[in-house]
C-alpha cells in the first residue's frame, strides 16, 4: 500500500472512531503523518479529540504542534484515551480502540 493510501486509510479509520462517538484519541509518534493527521482534526473542529501525542524519541518530546505538546510515553500512561492512533510507522499505520481510565 502507497503511503498516502496508507495515509487516508488511517484517516477514515481515525473519523469512523469519532463518528462512533471516541473522544480522547491519543497520537503515538510525532511523524509528518501525525502532523498531517492533526492539522485535518484542526481543520474539521475534531482537534479537541486529541488528548495528546507522545514519541519515545526524546529529541521530540517538549515540541509543540497544534498546541499540543509531545510527551514521553511515560507521561502519557496518564492521559485518559479510548483510541491509540499508531503514526510512528510511515507505512504501517495502526488503530487501537481501548478503554482506559
């Protein structure tokens, strides 16, 4: 699968969750992908959805994108989420729907 099949692929996938009514998704890999994939939320009014994005690259942790800030995987073990959007894989993008806190 091409990377911008893949890409809106993952986008359906993250806007059937909404629709569903998933409301804290929590972004995994601060990569162009995610970037891309926020500034769609953003530009739809869902950004609010987003209750953060985490990276294990420490480079990457304390940057800021849609006034979000990445966070450790650490520090997000404590954000509440229903839906784990995988973006750190630029082909292999993955959706995880869990119930937590």
């Amino acid at each position: 699968m091409e990377k911008r099949d893949a890409y809106t692929a993952l986008k359906e996938k993250v806007l059937d969750k909404i629709l569903e009514g998933k409301e804290r998704l929590v972004m995994w890999g601060f990569t162009s992908t995610c970037v891309q994939l926020l500034a769609e939320l953003q530009s739809m009014g869902m950004l609010d959805r987003v209750s953060g994005v985490v990276d294990t690259d420490t480079g990457k942790q304390g940057q800021s994108v849609h006034h979000l800030t990445v966070i450790s995987p650490q520090e997000g073990s404590n954000l509440p989420f229903d839906t784990l959007v995988i973006t750190s894989d630029e082909l292999g993008f993955k959706l995880l729907t869990q119930r937590v806190g």
